[in-house]
C-alpha cells in the first residue's frame, strides 16, 4: 500500500519508498550469493586438499554448520514461500 506522499507502508512498518526495498532486496541476493560461494568453496577445499588430523574435528563442525543452516537457509527463504517481497510487490 502507498500512500499519496510515496510512503510505502510494508507489514505495518514505514519504509521510504520502493528504492529502500529494492536495495534490501539486492542486498540479501548478494550476501546469499557470497555465503552459497564461501560454502561451496569450503566443500571443494576440504575434499581436495590434505586435511591435519588434528584439524578433522573442526572442519566436520564447519562443514556441518554450513550445510545444515546456512545452505539451507538461503534455499528454504529464496525456494520456499518465506519471500514475501516479490509476491507483495507485483
């Protein structure tokens, strides 16, 4: 809804204009596309290259944190119904 001053009100929260959004919405495109990046580079890293033993413990944690929540957070808000703003705004 915009009111006639060019006020977009956005879930009951004032937010100027659609530049605002639209720059939000770039933003979260570029940091899920530099997370997905760092991940998948991680997962090329630690199966091509020699890991120390005394390191595994550490890099099975990262690489579970990473596919467990951060992957799967990025798919599930840009592939699921969690994207509300390009719905709302057309």
């Amino acid at each position: 809804m915009v009111t006639s001053d060019g006020i977009c009100l956005f879930h009951g929260a004032l937010a100027v204009g659609k530049e605002e959004l639209m720059e939000k919405h770039v933003f979260r495109k570029k940091l899920a596309t530099f997370l997905s990046a760092v991940s998948f580079l991680y997962l090329f890293a630690i199966t091509f290259l020699e890991i120390p033993a005394a390191n595994k413990d550490n890099v099975n944690i990262i690489l579970g944190f990473l596919l467990g929540t951060a992957i799967s957070t990025i798919l599930g808000y840009y592939f699921g119904d969690s994207d509300k703003t390009d719905k709302e705004t057309k």
